[in-house]
C-alpha cells in the first residue's frame, strides 16, 4: 500500500525476525523469552501500553536480556474504526507508557492490532515518521497445537521473513513451536535477530520519539530547605549510595557489587564539573529522597530521582523542591521524562501550568 508498510527485509542477507504481539497479562511472558534464548535468538516484541503500565520491570528486563520492545497501541484498540483524535491519543499513551517503564526514547515502528488499519492510518502514521511493520501471519492467535504451528511456519523460514506471532494466553503453545523453529533456522543458516537490525540490513533506519513533562515553578508557602543538601562529600555518598540501595529504584543495579557499582555512579554525577548537580533530602538521620538536576537554558531538568516512599507525597517533596531551585537558578520550566503522567496529575493538584510535550530534536 505505502513504503511505511514493511513485510519484509533484506532477501540477500541470512537474517529474519520473530515478533511477538501484545503481551500476557494473566501468564507469565518468561515462556516465551526463554524459548528465544534456548535457540540463541532475540526477538522484537509490539507491546500494548497497558501491559508496559502492569510490568515495567519486566519490560526493562526483557530490554537487558537483548529483545527488542515497541508498541502496540495503548488499549489494542482496533485502529481502523477509531477516530483521529483516538488515533493519536492512542499512540501518546503507549508511547508515554513504553518511555516510563522502560526510560528509553520510543522506537518510532508498530504494529496494529488484528492488523487492522486503513489509508487515513497510514497517512496519520507518517506525520509522527512512524513505519508499520506487518509480516507473515502465522495464525497461531487461533491457538493451534505446535506441531501444527511449526508446520505452517516452516516454509516461511527464508531471508528477511518477519514472522507474526503472539505472546498472550491463547498462543500458549507458542513457545514450544518457538523452540522447535529455531533448530530449523540454524539448520538454514538464518539468524533471529531484532527488527530493527532486519531494518538496518535492508538499508532502512527507524527512528525515535521522546515526551517529557514540562510545569512552570511558582512558590506556594513555606519550604523546608533545611532538609536538603548538595551532596559532595566521600562520606555522604556513601550513607546516601546505602541507603538509596534499598529503596527498590529499578535503576539501582543489584547482585554482587551493587553497592560498589552505585556509589560510582553517584559520585560520578555529585563531582561532574558541568551544570550536574546531586542534592538530597534527609531527616530522622537517613535520607528519603535524591535529585540529580542539570540547567538547559531557562529550564531546571530533572535528570534523575528516587525516593524512599513509594507514595505521591513524596514525589510532591520533590517537585516542592524543584521550585525552590528554579526559582533562585531563575529558571522558567521545569522538566522530566521520568514519571511524566504521574507529575502532570501533581502538578494539576498543586495548581502549577504543567503539560506533556513532545522532546525537540
């Protein structure tokens, strides 16, 4: 229909793609990662922003072990029915939720829902520089036994195949036929790679979208700046990389050395010569909170943060904070692309102009 549409890639080079539409919400979806590993392989998987919204660490996860994530739409909705608006806010909402779980810019390819779109989708997809990656149905949505799934696969076992496949709780037996296909793939000297590496061998590059959430900072009552502090000194890095360990902060990194690997890179950041700065609050003598803050022109950025409560209010403390700062840096924005849904809400409850806007550039 369009060049946007891709079904295929490069039938000169040994390579093809598994994907895997939508996401198990009520199973587990190591079934099918360890099916993809077993056979050496890595695979591409369209991913709804409701299942990114239920198992951000998961998605993070699956990132670390080598697949590949994009999306699906936010609700699965089918697209060829839905208006423009809907279109659009389908979109946004998937792409917010694939860059908060993961905190990765969006990768600017999809697929459709039941594969169902018409010309005006097409044409609404090009104004935000997407491409729609289709590919061979394999039908296993229907939930056919694996043996009958290898089957029907088998013949399409060629260079550049993308393969359609699901990952929810009808293709159950999904990962076993996975298993199975990737003996014959090595048979045929093909390699399971990412799309976007099927892409880029077929000279096509897709590129990448990225939101953050902007408020503009105005004071409201009395601040408690007593409780937060620059941190420089060897020692309070070394209380704050402790404590911050076991808050749960998904980018903490954990096993052997953690605690080692977290302190360099807090120090890091607290003696960058740049515009880097690291603060944190504390009280009760432990810390609760850390912000790490850049100045981009009139805009204080929040680079990074955590808290030891999971609750709003501990995040309200922060962006509390971040007008304090912005307002004596004479800054005129704040921004993040960290917890962007859950700061616009604050920030509408704490009556600051607050919106979610597309990153330039």
């Amino acid at each position: 229909m369009t060049n946007s549409v891709i079904t295929s890639g490069n039938p000169q080079v040994s390579l093809c793609a598994f994907t895997f539409d939508d996401g198990p919400m009520r199973i587990s979806i190591d079934a099918w990662l360890d099916a993809l590993e077993q056979g050496g392989a890595r695979g591409t998987f369209f991913l709804t922003g409701e299942w990114l919204d239920r198992y951000p660490a998961k998605a993070r996860e699956m990132i670390a072990r080598g697949h590949e994530l994009t999306t699906h739409t936010y609700h699965h909705r089918r697209m060829s029915d839905v208006s423009r608006a809907v279109f659009f806010e389908e979109l946004k909402l998937a792409e917010l939720a694939y860059q908060e779980a993961t905190g990765r810019p969006v990768p600017t390819f999809m697929r459709f829902p039941y594969a169902s779109y018409r010309e005006d989708n097409l044409a609404w997809l090009r104004e935000w520089n997407y491409l729609l990656v289709e590919g061979e149905d394999t039908v296993d949505w229907s939930g056919p036994p694996s043996a009958q799934l290898v089957e029907r696969v088998i013949p399409e076992l060629v260079n550049g195949s993308i393969l359609m496949f699901h990952a929810n709780e009808i293709a159950k037996e999904t990962p076993q036929a996975v298993k199975s296909l990737l003996h014959h793939t090595q048979a045929k000297g093909l390699d399971v790679v990412p799309v976007s590496e099927l892409l880029h061998a077929a000279g096509i590059h897709a590129g990448e979208r990225s939101w953050h959430v902007r408020f503009k900072p105005v004071l409201q009552g009395s601040f408690p700046s007593e409780q937060w502090k620059r941190v420089v000194e060897e020692e309070e890095l070394q209380k704050l990389a402790a404590d911050s360990l076991e808050w749960g902060n998904p980018k903490v990194p954990s096993g052997f050395g953690a605690y080692t690997k977290w302190l360099q890179e807090l120090s890091l950041h607290a003696k960058s010569d740049g515009d880097t700065r690291l603060v944190a609050r504390s009280f009760a003598d432990q810390h609760w909170a850390y912000v790490r803050t850049s100045v981009c022109g009139k805009t204080l950025v929040l680079e990074d943060f955590a808290t030891k409560e999971a609750h709003a209010d501990a995040l309200v403390y922060i962006l509390q904070w971040a007008v304090h700062e912005a307002l004596t840096l004479g800054c005129e924005w704040i921004s993040s692309t960290q917890d962007m849904r859950r700061i616009h809400k604050l920030c509408e409850q704490l009556g600051f102009e607050a919106e979610i806007v597309l990153q330039e550039g």
